[in-house]
C-alpha cells in the first residue's frame, strides 16, 4: 500500500518520483469526485486545516478552500493584513496560537522563502506551502504536470519550456524540479536579466529566441511579468517585451505543429500572451484550474491519512 | 495457516445463476433498476451476475456501475496505511431507481455503510437492496443485512474468507484461511 515519503508538502525538491505518481492517481479519482453533481466527500470530516496567507492570492487560497470543504475539513482563513502579525507577532507565535485551538494542518503562503521549511521544524502540525517568496509553489507545480499528463498522455519525454520571469518565479522552480523528476526536457526563455546565472546546473538549457523555443517544444507555460517582485528595471518596456517574448496568433501559425499553451495566472493579457491565444483550443489554462482543486484535494487527503 | 476450499468454481458458477434469478424475480426486465459493484472486488461479482442476465436470461439492457468506497470510509487515518482509492464510474443517476449494491463478501457491514453514504452523490433511490456472495453472519459491527445472499459462512474473527476471479486472479475459488 503506497503512501507519501514525506509529512509536509514544502516543495517539489523534497518529493519522489512515486509521490508524484500517488498523488497524480488519487487526483484522478477526486477529479471524478468533483465533476459529479454532489461534489463533497466525507474523509476528512474530523481534520481542522488553517489557512494562512501572509501574502495576496486569489486562485490558489479559492483552490485550497474548495478541495479542503470538498473533502468535509474545518478550515479557518487568516490574511495577515487583518491580523497581530501588524502588531509585532513573529510567525512562529502566530502558528503556535492557531495550532492551540486544535488545528492539524497549515497551509501557507509568505514572502520569504523558507518560510514552511523553517515552521515545519518549530510546529507540529503538517504545512503545505502555497508559495514562498520566490523559492517554491509545489502545488502549482503538481497541477500543472498533472494537466500535461491529461492532455498529452505523459509528462516523461516531453518537451516543456517555462518562458518569462524565471529569477522571481517560484512556480518555475517547482515547475522545473516536478517536469525533471518525471523525466520530460525542460528549457527556460526569457530575457537574459530575468534568468538566474547557473540555471544550467539545474538540468535545464536556457534559450533566448522565443522562437527558438517554441519551435523546439511541445507544451509553453507562459509566466507572468511579476511587477510587484521587479526592484530594478530588468527591460526597458513592457511594449519591448512582449515584442520579444509574447506569445501571439501569428507566431503560433507559423510553427508546423500545434503546442499546449499553459499559463498559472493572473494573466496579463497583451503582456506574455494575446487574448486569442489565451481563449484558443491550444490553452489549458482553465484545465490547470480545474485540476487545482482535484491535486490540491488529493495532497491534503494524502498528508491527513498520515495525521494521528 | 491453514486454508480450505469453501466454494469451488462449480458451486460458485450455480450460486451466481440462482442469484441472478432470484434478481430476475424481483426486477424482471431491469428497467427501473440498476446494478452497482462496490470496488474494488464487489465489481466482479456484479459483472459476471450482469453477463449472467443478458446473455442466458436475455435481459436487454442492464445499468451497471462501479461504486468507489474509500472517501466514505469510517477508518480514515484510523490504520497505519493510507486508504487507497479505486475508480468511481457510475454513468446515470440513482434517483428514483432501484439500486442493487453487490460486494463479495458482508463481513463487519462497515463498508456497506460507507456504500450507503456514498450512493448519496448520485441521487436518492427509491429502493435499495443487498447482494452479497458470502455473508459471514456472526461478525456484523452495524445493522446490516443482505436481501440477497449466495452462501452464509460462520467464520470466526481469525479467520479470512478469499474471493478469487477467474479474470484477475486465474481462477475461480473461494477459500477459508485460517490466520
């Protein structure tokens, strides 16, 4: 009987190849789950989980709160923009005052990253990181593999590029260890100041002609330009930009085979990708969001059957 | 630990028809009723009493679906293991029908409960009705009992009864362990 190798869900690193698997597997059945007409499930009837977002989200904290109410948990929210964090209160304290109210897991989001890692190691409860800082979002990650596998059969022998942003994205890392781990050929394009130095060592070829790029792949997960990470001026323009790396119509007609369009959202429509590609046959963007909830669901039923 | 054969495939094979027409006798052309096999193991019994009706009975069409328990279970985190799901494929509606749940073996009853909850998703049947291969009588944990049973078994609480198929497991045989 298969179980997760790991208590907490911090990042894609921490995870095998099995784990995936498992978790992939069970999403299968709670996708079915989530289709029908009554969409709720009684497992985790007894399981309280926290969610707690030090940081803005809308998609990803609508997610968490669908899957855990579809499998019965009680769950409390807290945004840290209402909240004692404002007061002085370190994180550790916060946790520790939820978790005596009798709360089994955590799921968080903060600007820092490390920030589950390092709460996993000071609390008892089971933490599912939902994006820290720039470092790791492995449900994304996980959701996004698990739409490949849906709509292409397999993520192994794929050919996948992340394009935009990779220096402040934490959803190309975890995107990057999830796709290496199942073995499909990752490349990472954008422009050179928004590409970590030594990205090589991380089993990825970098590429800067989009063209290029697209031409080579068959699945292209577009990133956001996150203005709100950017503290200099990595490119001139916005209009130089998406000149340069925006996916439109025009550029996808002209490949000679049709590539999957993903996308983890927000989209900036006009920026990293047209609106005629966004609403096409080739996006799976909406498919991502539906699988959220169906991976989301099987993580915190997978890390709950290990809560005693 | 010793086993012993309880049901040969022969015995088996005359249990199953006079189940399916004991069905037929209630059911008679199927139309407002459907079948469902428990997963994982329930399934098999459920196909073979389905190919039984159309194919030496003539029944013409049959609604069989596959009814996965896991999420509904009582033992959830209870164990050492985590609960494993199988597949849910139940292609209509239950409302208003009436529902013949079938599983292998009625041992505690605490899976027939969860099967009862979860057929809940599907709408609320008029009727719903038990059939169970081997009903071991003495080890109920609930009120449970089946409308249809093909053999009752009064196995003690160390002991496992083992379902084979043909199909999954080469042959068809039903054993009394001794654990």
């Amino acid at each position: 009987m298969s179980e997760l190798s790991v208590k907490h869900l911090l990042g894609i690193k921490y995870l095998n190849k099995k784990d995936i698997q498992l978790i992939f597997e069970t999403a299968d059945h709670f996708k079915e789950v989530i289709n029908r007409s009554i969409k709720k499930v009684p497992s985790l009837r007894d399981i309280t989980i926290a969610n707690i977002f030090f940081e803005n989200s809308t998609r990803t904290k609508l997610s968490f709160e669908l899957a855990e109410k579809r499998l019965s948990a009680d769950i409390v929210n807290f945004s840290a923009s209402q909240s004692s964090v404002n007061k002085g209160e370190t994180l550790i304290d916060t946790v520790n005052n939820i978790l005596s109210m009798k709360v089994d897991m955590v799921v968080m989001r903060h600007p820092n990253p490390g920030a589950g890692i390092f709460l996993s190691k000071h609390v008892g409860a089971s933490i599912i990181n939902a994006g820290d800082g720039a470092h790791e979002h492995p449900t994304q990650a996980l959701l996004d593999s698990y739409s490949i596998r849906e709509k292409l059969g397999d993520v192994a022998g794929k050919n996948v590029v992340i394009v935009g942003d990779i220096l402040h994205s934490r959803v190309a890392l975890s995107n990057i260890f999830a796709l290496k781990l199942q073995g499909a050929n990752v490349k990472v394009c954008g422009p050179k100041t928004l590409l970590p130095k030594h990205i090589e060592s991380l089993g990825v070829e970098v590429e800067t002609n989009l063209k290029n790029a697209l031409n080579w792949c068959d699945v292209a997960n577009m990133l956001r330009i996150q203005n709100e990470r950017l503290d200099i001026s990595y490119f001139p323009t916005t209009r130089e930009y998406t000149q340069q790396f925006g996916v439109n119509k025009k550029l996808l007609n002209e490949l000679d085979k049709e590539i999957v369009i993903m996308h983890p959202g927000p989209i900036n429509r006009g920026v990293e990708i047209t609106s005629d590609v966004a609403d096409s046959d080739q996006s799976i963007i909406l498919n991502q969001v539906e699988n959220g909830v169906a991976i989301r669901m099987a993580v915190i039923y997978l890390l709950a059957s290990k809560i005693k | 630990m010793g086993q012993k054969v309880l049901l040969s495939s022969k015995e088996i094979n005359i249990i199953l028809h006079r189940l399916a027409c004991q069905l037929l006798e209630n059911h008679l052309d199927f139309a407002n009723t459907v079948l469902i096999g428990i997963q994982p193991r329930g399934t098999f019994v459920a196909e073979r009493l389905t190919k039984i009706l159309k194919e030496e009975y003539k029944v013409k069409k049959i609604d069989l679906g596959y009814l996965d328990i896991t999420f509904y279970r009582d033992d959830f985190r209870r164990g050492d293991k985590t609960l494993e799901a199988t597949a849910t494929d139940i292609n209509f509606l239950v409302e208003d029908k009436n529902v013949v749940l079938i599983d292998d073996v009625l041992y505690t009853g605490r899976s027939i409960n969860a099967a009862l909850a979860a057929l809940q998703s599907f709408g609320r049947p008029k009727e719903v009705e038990l059939l169970t291969l081997i009903d071991r009588r003495f080890s109920r944990h609930l009120p449970i009992q089946p409308n249809y049973r093909g053999r009752q078994v009064d196995a003690i609480n160390n002991e496992k009864v083992k379902v084979l198929w043909k199909e999954n497991d080469g042959k068809d045989v039903i054993y009394l362990i001794d654990r």
